[in-house]
C-alpha cells in the first residue's frame, strides 16, 4: 500500500518543554487517519511538523513524497490544511478570500467551485460579508472550504468538528468519509472519540509528546474494544505510573 505520509521520530521542543518525543508513524494513501490525545499532548505541534509550519528539533518526515524539512513550501502547496484556531483574514469577504485562495493555488473554475460550497456548507447567505463580521462556525466553514475546494490529495486538519453546530457536524462527517474513498487522504486531529472510532481507519494516541499507540481501528473492533475506551484505559493508566 501507498504511503500518503511519514514521520521518523519527529522530536520538538521548544525550550525545556518536549511537546513531540520521538514519534514514528505512517498513513497509507486512501486512509482517514486521527491522530488522538489529551490537551498539550503535541497533535498540533505533530500537524505543524508535517505541514512545513515548524521545524522539527530532529526526526524526519515526508509528505506525499516530499520533505517536509528540506521543501516545507513545496509541502503546504500540495495539501490542504486547517491550522489549529486559525481564522481567515478580517478585511475580506468569505468569496473574497475563496478568490484570494484560488488565485494563490491557481484553481480553475472558482465560481462554480465556490457556490457548491456555499450550497454545500449552507453559508451562500454570508457570501458577501466580511470575515470579522461571520459567526465563528461560519469562519469555520469558510476555512473548510479553503482546504478542500482544490481536492487536495492530502488534507490535514486540526479538529475538524470544532465550533460547527450538530447537524453541520454530520454533513463534514460525511463528507469526509466520502472524500477517502475516492483514494484521497486525510489526516485530522480530534477529541471526539466516538466520531474517530466511526469514520477513520487507521489512529494514534499521542500522550504527553509520546506515542502510546499506533494501527488500524479494525484492530480494536474486531477484539470487541472500543476507541473511546481503549484511549481512556491507556492514557489513565499512563497517567498513574
Ligand atoms: N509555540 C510554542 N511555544 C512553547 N510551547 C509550545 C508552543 N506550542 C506548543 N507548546 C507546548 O507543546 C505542548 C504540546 O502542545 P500542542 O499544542 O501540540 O498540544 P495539543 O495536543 O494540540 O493540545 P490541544 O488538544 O489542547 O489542542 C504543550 O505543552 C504546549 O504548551
Ligand atoms: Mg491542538
């Protein structure tokens, strides 16, 4: 099977603070992989290593061939990416900065690519509104939008689900599943174990900068486990040594 993504023990920290200690892992092509972990536990440092944000101390890592060190531009230009709380900028319309994105990524077709979205994520009534002034779901919407409207083959995103609405929460679950099948990958991270245990194949659990565990969902359901359950026992148990 096609690797989509590596990591050879990735290690970063930032002063005294080891928020990624040594971590290896890899995610086949056409796989949803969720990378699992308490708070501070480095998901978000992880996803900054391997989109080119931040260097790592050491360790290596390739994405979609290429590395992530040597060309981080060369690795941000090829996937799709929603960093941890990022918004998108205050002075431009939600279709200003959709235009503003395709005319970076050189994505043809725009307007029909971003009125499906707009249909899609039911925000076309916020088309023309500033992005200071959208509802926080909503600059989520918009920053979902940016990340897949050039179907990227690999995208990374840093909780996926937060601040949608229930019913919007469903129709990103969904599409996101659907979106692997077309043999395209996606790598997210998230708290919502019961959403991780649904729809990704493979995950890891991440603690304290440590990789506790790494391999394919099935593995645990066909012993009759759990995720969510299987996370809490590990990372307890990790927390009472
Ligand atoms: N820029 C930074 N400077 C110093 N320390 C940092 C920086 N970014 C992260 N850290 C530290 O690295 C560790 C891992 O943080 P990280 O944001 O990767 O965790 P996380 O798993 O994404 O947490 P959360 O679930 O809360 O989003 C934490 O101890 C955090 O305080
Ligand atoms: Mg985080």
């Amino acid at each position: 099977m096609a690797v989509a993504l590596e990591a050879k023990n990735l290690t970063k920290k930032y002063g005294e603070v080891i928020a990624v200690d040594n971590v290896s892992l890899s995610v086949e092509r056409g796989s949803l992989f969720g990378l699992l972990g308490p708070n501070g536990s480095g998901k978000t440092t992880m996803i900054k290593m391997l989109t080119g944000q931040t260097r790592p101390t050491s360790g290596s890592a390739s994405v979609l061939g290429v590395d992530v060190i040597k060309d981080p531009v060369g690795v941000r230009g090829q996937v799709g990416i929603i960093p941890e709380q990022e918004t998108p900028p205050s002075f431009l319309t939600a279709m200003e900065y959709l235009e503003f994105v395709a005319a970076v990524r050189k994505i043809p077709d725009i307007e029909t690519k971003e009125d499906w979205w707009f249909d899609f994520l039911d925000f076309a009534d916020k088309k023309n509104v500033l992005c200071k002034d959208l509802s926080r779901g909503t600059r989520q919407k918009l920053m979902f939008t940016q990340a897949f409207i050039h179907e990227p083959a690999l995208a990374l995103i840093d909780e996926p689900l937060i601040n949608f609405d229930p019913i919007m929460q469903d129709v990103v679950k969904d599409y996101l599943a659907g979106y692997v099948k077309k043999g395209r990958t996606i790598f997210i991270s998230t708290h919502i174990l019961e959403v991780a245990e649904e729809i990704c194949s493979g995950f890891a659990i991440l603690h304290k900068g440590i990789l506790l565990h790494t391999g394919p969902v099935a593995e645990l359901t066909a012993r009759g486990e759990h995720l969510p359950s299987f996370f809490l026992s590990l990372v307890r148990k990790d927390r009472h040594v």
